[in-house]
C-alpha cells in the first residue's frame, strides 16, 4: 500500500462487519495481553481485521521511528500489538475497566488494568487518517521514480534499443 489512505480505506470497507467487535486489553502487573473479542458475523472479517492491524503494525516501526515519544509504542515484537497500542492511545472509543490490585505467594504486588477498544474498524480507519496528516508514509527515491514514471521510462528504453537495432 502506497500511503495510510490505502489502509483506511481498507479499514472502512471492513467496519460493517467489526461493529460488534472489539479488542479487549490486560496490562500491568501479570504482563500485556490483547484479545479480538465480541459478535462478528464473519471469522473471516477479524482473520482481515488483524492481518491489517499487522501490515499497518509494520509501516508504524518506520513512520513513528524516530519519534521519542511513540518509542513504547512501537517497541513490541509484534506488529499487530504495536497498531492496537496505537490504536488504545488514540481511540475515542477506548473505556478502560476497573484495574485490579495482584499479590503473588511471594508477597510482590501490582496493578492489573483491563479495558477495551470498541467501533474497532472505524476507529482504525480514523487512525489512518491522523497517520496521514501527522506521519505520512514516504517511498525511497527510486520507489517513488519508479511509481510515477516507471512505465514511462521502461518504453523509452525499449524504443532506444528498436532504434539501436534498426540502425544497426
């Protein structure tokens, strides 16, 4: 995909069959989880779902790279979670749980703190569009020369070698 409009646009076609659908999280204390939950018609749409939240998991490592204040954002292995981290932070349809308090056998404690993401494809979607205005996704050089005048140039070099040969 050429730019995050590519990936909205993407997210929008799939909201329809996300809107009983949301992502559940669980940080803190016990570690970090994320969890797809809730009525979808379509197993398929969430397989979609979560395919694009990790191809778009993986254009943040290189837009927000060099931006200190996404660096926890953007630090898990995968890339899935990095775009539902992303997601949490600026979603307005995230609504955080009641946060539990964990004490282990060997006396240690700590937070434990749920909540969820709900309007799941949507709310990507929105996330796209701040992406775009905010850190676009930019081609290498040669990407971008190629993208806008590779065909061109492709035919200019196959008349030149007509041309070599009818001369010849």
């Amino acid at each position: 995909m050429k730019n995050w409009l590519d990936f909205e646009k993407r997210f929008k076609e799939l909201a329809p069959d996300l809107k009983n659908s949301r992502i559940d999280d669980q940080t803190g204390a016990a570690g970090e989880y994320w969890r797809v939950a809730g009525i979808s018609a379509n197993r398929e749409s969430i397989q979609e779902f979560e395919t694009l939240c990790m191809i778009t998991g993986r254009e943040l490592t290189n837009a927000l790279k060099d931006k200190e204040q996404y660096s926890k954002i953007i630090d898990h292995e995968d890339p899935k979670i990095r775009w539902y981290r992303l997601l949490k932070m600026h979603s307005q349809s995230y609504h955080r749980d009641i946060s539990g308090y964990q004490t282990e056998e060997d006396g240690s404690k700590g937070w434990i703190h749920g909540g969820s993401i709900s309007n799941i494809g949507n709310g990507s979607a929105n996330l796209c569009l701040w992406l775009e205005a905010k850190h676009p996704i930019t081609m290498p050089w040669h990407e971008r020369l190629y993208e806008d005048y590779g065909r061109e140039i492709v035919i200019g070099i196959i008349l030149i070698i007509i041309s070599a040969i009818i001369t010849a």
